[in-house]
C-alpha cells in the first residue's frame, strides 16, 4: 500500500459504514477494509432483530442517545436512496404490572428529552387498536420505529466503499499490529502478510478487546459474549403481531427483555433473552461451547462481581434458554394466545457486552483514538442503528487526531 492508508477492521455494518464515510470525507485516502470471514456481516450485523431504533430508552445527553437520533434519519434517507427495506411498523413497549408503571413514566420522560418522533403515552383500549392481541395497562407508541435488512445495507456500505475505489478483503483475519519505532507507519498482519497504515480503525466488535489489548495495552474493559435466543412463530398465529411489542426494560440492565418483531420477510420472532455466552461465534439453536472463549470470560474478575450482583436474573435466563415454555412465560404477558405449539427455535445472536473490573455493565458507546488508532470498545444496540452517525463521529476523531 502507497500514499495515506486508512485501514478498517471489520466488515459489519460499523466498519463499512467508516469505511464509505472515509472515501466521502478523505477523498485520495486509500482505505481497505479487512474482514475475517469470507462474507461480509457474518456476525454481529447478520444475527440481530432489523430494529431501527428510535431512541426511547438512551440517556439524553449520552453518546447513544445522539447517534441514535442521527443515525435513524440518515439509515432511513440510505435505505429510501439505494432501494433497501425499510418499513415503519411501530413499537409498543407495553406495561403490564402496577409495579411497572412508574418504570414508564420515566422511560416516557427519557423518550420526549431525546425528541422519539410521534411518541404517545396510551391507555389499555388504545394498546388493542394498535395491537389487537396484545394487553397491558397502559403503553408508549413509538409510530416511527421500522425495520431493516442489516445485511443489505452492509453489502450495499461496501459496494460504495469498493466503487469509491476503496478494497474490501474477505477471508482476511488480522492476527497482529505493531510499529517497528516511534513516528513509524503501523503493520497490520493480516492472512500471513504486512500491511502498512497510516490510521487503524477497530471495528472488530466480539473481537474489539482482544485486538485493542495488543495496540494500547489497555485490559479494560473486558468484551463479555451474551448469546441471544431467539423464536420464530409458525403458521397463522405469525400475524398476530403487526409490527413490535416490547416490555418495559429494567434499568439497572442494558437488555431491553424478550419482545416480539416482525421482520421485513414477514415472519415474526419473539426474543432475545440474554444468557451467557460460552462461544462468542455460537450462532447455532443449541448453544455451543469455545474453551478458549469460556476461559477468557471466567478469568476475568468483572465477570464474577456482575454474576454475583445479577445471579437471579442469570439463573431466570438460563431456565428460559433451557425451556420453550419457560421463555414464553415472559412472552405471554403481552400476547397471551402464542404459546409453545406456535413457535420453534430460531436461532441465536451473540451480542458484545463490555464490562468493567468492578463487575459493572459497560452502557454508553465506548469510541477512543489516540496515536493513529480508533477503537470501537463499545458498540452494542443501537449500533446498527447508528452507524452512519458512528461512522461520522469516528471519522471526526480521525481528522481532529
């Protein structure tokens, strides 16, 4: 590589969406994406919900908050221009305990500071007009929340990127990155060979700690793997659900609870839940087991001060995981009449939660870049969402750097 190079790790939908915002900010920059897998979107991007999120429940003022009110509007104006599905079915998040109404009063508050267009508090005949099998007390109306194809729109990032005459490499996992002396260019060491680099942008979610340790040396925060399990609803009982019904989250976690989503192919899926994972690539129905990722988690002292802080929730999850009417227990509090016979598993997500030494769960978006290297440390939901504004926001830090 020759001239100003600027190289991406990871070809999810927040590495490509750098990539393409690179080639539009820093036209003559070289920039090469690197991508471990020989498909693009193979982890992350390709094992979520589709959700485009409205920002409902982010802090206002926080990191989340603001690239997921931008980020909506641009992944909304990309889809619109490039042909890519993008459907406004709306979401409830729906109240079903006295114990849960003051919970909504605040995420209510949490949702007008951040501006969620067309957010209406409704009562519980207004829920059955909107959802006609649903129930509840009472319920937010988000109308402008939508879904998407995530794996389009990262293939449709990286057709830019190429055409732009930027290189993305599949099958290309980088394995190292040093520099030679101080003030030298970096070597990223990648499927056996050298590359030379001007700017190193992480983007490597699952992988994002380990790969950041060997630059910066910083051991924290640690990535801990959450797989999410999915359902999908079989027959006629899949139309039951017009677009999204979700519980009032807990806020001491940054989960939001299993839901139902409808997708952009029609079918219909209820979760995820969030249980440990023991293989950071177990994408599979049952889950799987990486000795070499379940030791990383167990050794790390953060871990055991969350699990003993959050053991009830885990054990809950857990019986969830192991049991399809176990899970719908939860499910059923918002739709009653989908039950066991309904549904089938479907699969699974693995989701990168950072977490500190002190056993906390890592929240906000996490973007740090210092000498010629921008890391993605933190990037869980609304990511997706927000990558055309991450994309900015680190391409910023880039040319402040």
């Amino acid at each position: 590589m020759h001239g100003h190079t600027v190289a991406v790790v990871g070809g999810g939908i927040l590495g490509l969406a750098v990539a393409r915002e690179l080639t539009r900010r820093r036209p003559g920059t070289q920039v090469v994406v690197f991508e471990k897998e020989d498909r693009l979107a193979a982890h992350q991007t390709g094992h979520n919900s589709g959700v485009v999120h409205a920002g409902i429940y982010y802090r206002p003022g926080s990191l989340k908050a603001e690239l997921c009110a931008r980020g909506r509007g641009l992944l909304r104006d990309y889809c619109l221009e490039h042909d890519l599905p993008y459907v406004e079915c709306g979401k409830l998040v729906v109240a079903v305990d006295p114990a849960e109404m003051s919970r909504l009063d605040a995420l209510e508050r949490t949702a007008t500071e951040n501006g969620v267009p067309g957010l209406r508090r409704i009562g519980a005949g207004e829920i059955t007009e909107i959802e006609p099998h649903a129930t509840g007390l009472a319920a937010l109306h988000s109308p402008r929340t939508a879904i998407t194809d995530y794996v389009a729109v990262a293939r449709q990032l990286a057709g830019d990127v190429e055409a732009a005459g930027g290189v993305v490499l599949l099958s290309t996992a980088v394995t190292d990155v040093f520099r030679a002396g101080r003030g030298s260019r970096l070597q990223v060491v990648a499927a056996g060979a050298v590359h030379h680099v001007d700017h190193l942008v992480l983007c490597a979610g699952l992988d994002a700690g380990r790969l950041g340790r060997r630059i910066d040396g910083q051991r924290e925060p640690r990535i801990v793997p959450f797989r999410g399990e999915y359902l999908a609803v079989t027959g006629p009982k899949r139309d039951l659900v017009r677009g999204m019904v979700y519980p009032v989250p807990d806020p001491r976690y940054p989960f939001l609870g299993v839901h139902f989503t409808r997708r952009v192919d029609g079918s219909l899926e209820i979760g995820p839940n969030a249980v440990l994972a023991l293989d950071r690539e177990g994408y599979g129905v049952r889950p799987g087991l990486r000795l070499a990722d379940a030791a990383g988690t167990l050794a790390h002292p953060g871990f055991w001060r969350m699990a003993r802080t959050h053991w009830r929730t885990g054990v809950r999850e857990v019986r969830g995981s192991l049991s399809k009417r176990a899970y719908l227990s939860a499910a059923r509090r918002y739709v009653p009449d989908i039950g066991p016979a309904d549904v089938v598993r479907a699969g699974a997500g693995v989701r990168a939660q950072a977490v500190a030494r002190d056993g906390s769960l890592l929240d906000d978006f996490a973007i740090v870049s210092s000498n010629g290297v921008t890391s993605v440390r933190n990037a869980p939901s609304p990511a997706a969402t927000s990558s055309l504004a991450i994309a900015e926001h680190v391409v910023d830090l880039i040319q402040g750097g």
